[in-house]
C-alpha cells in the first residue's frame, strides 16, 4: 500500500490519486495513519459485503436458522469445545 502524509497529499494530490487507482492509499498525519483512499469501485464492492447482517423476530432466512440450529445442537452434545476440530 502507497502512503503518503497529509502535506503530501495537498502537493501532490494528482500522484495520490494516480495510486488510488492501482489499490488502497494510506494517508498518515504526524507518521501516524488517519486516512484511507479507495476507489469508489471498492467501496461499493466492501459496503455490500457487510456479514454483520442482524435478524429481527421473524426475519431470520430459513437457511440461517438451519445453521444456526445445528452449530447449538451441536455444542450442546458438546462437540468443537476442544481439540476435537481439524
């Protein structure tokens, strides 16, 4: 990843740009990174991707709750609390 401070980036704005295109750009104020510059592609790409997805009462998908009722079924037999998992 490209970085560059904060004062490099009001002079030379057009090569933080340029980088922006090849991939992620760290920005560092002080030696110490504040700020990240992708292309609005990525972030579009990263927004859709958030696997923190909550569940109201009832809105659980089906294929969720299998699988969420079978990883309880299954430490409660008390399988995958130890060194019994690959």
């Amino acid at each position: 990843m490209r970085r560059f401070s904060l004062t490099e980036l009001n002079n030379r704005s057009g090569e933080v740009v340029e980088a922006a295109y090849s991939g992620p750009v760290e920005i560092t104020r002080h030696g110490k990174p504040k700020f990240i510059i992708i292309t609005a592609e990525e972030y579009a790409r990263l927004a859709r991707r958030d696997p923190r997805r909550v569940y109201g009462v009832g809105e659980t998908p089906d294929e969720v709750a299998d699988a969420f009722a079978q990883e309880l079924d299954r430490l409660s037999r008390g399988e995958g609390y130890g060194d019994d998992e690959p």
